[in-house]
C-alpha cells in the first residue's frame, strides 16, 4: 500500500509511561517488536530509551490517565525527529535543512 501511494511505513513504539525505568517489564516486547520489524525490512524506532532517560518526570496526564502528557509528547517529538532526520540525511546522502520536510512530495 504505501509503495503504491508513495510514502514509507515505519514504526515508533511507544512505551507505557507508568512502567518506565530499569525493571520496565515491557522491555523485552520492545526488543521483539523491533526484531520483527528489522525482519521484515521495516524501519521502527523504539521511544523507551529516550523516554526512559526522564523517568524521575511525571510524563502522565496525572496518576489517573498514564496517557503521555505534554512533556513526554515533547520527548517523543525531538527523539523521532532526530531519527526521521537521520533517516532523510541517509537516504540523500547529506543533511536536510531544518524547515524541510522529511516526507516525499506527492508524485515524487
């Protein structure tokens, strides 16, 4: 499907942010989600560490709701904008400017 409309497919995991830091028991279906992506040739970026580094924050809309707030969305946006842009700086061999899109225009 994408090949046919012309975009990429790929992959963000996200963790749950109530579980984060060391003992995070989730960390091994991480590991195997982004097995199977690699497998099947799907470009995937696991948040966890990114995520992980400000566990000691509260990234939960509140004790209630464990749906990421403002600032674990803030995380998540720099991390996979840094790796969206590495991805684009690979595929074109140089770095993309900062105000550029990172997706294909449509009929490219």
């Amino acid at each position: 499907m994408c090949d046919e409309h012309g975009c990429r497919f790929r992959v963000a995991v996200f963790p749950f942010l109530h579980n984060l830091g060391p003992e995070y028991p989730f960390r091994p279906i991480h590991h195997r989600i982004m097995a199977d992506c690699e497998d099947f040739g799907i470009d995937s970026f696991d948040l966890d560490p990114a995520l992980s580094e400000h566990s000691d924050e509260r990234l939960t809309v509140n004790p209630f709701d464990a749906h990421p707030n403002e600032r674990a969305h803030e995380i998540a946006a720099e991390a996979l904008t840094r790796w969206l842009s590495d991805k684009a700086e690979d595929s074109i061999g140089h770095q993309t400017d900062s105000g550029q899109s990172l997706e294909r225009p449509i009929g490219d």
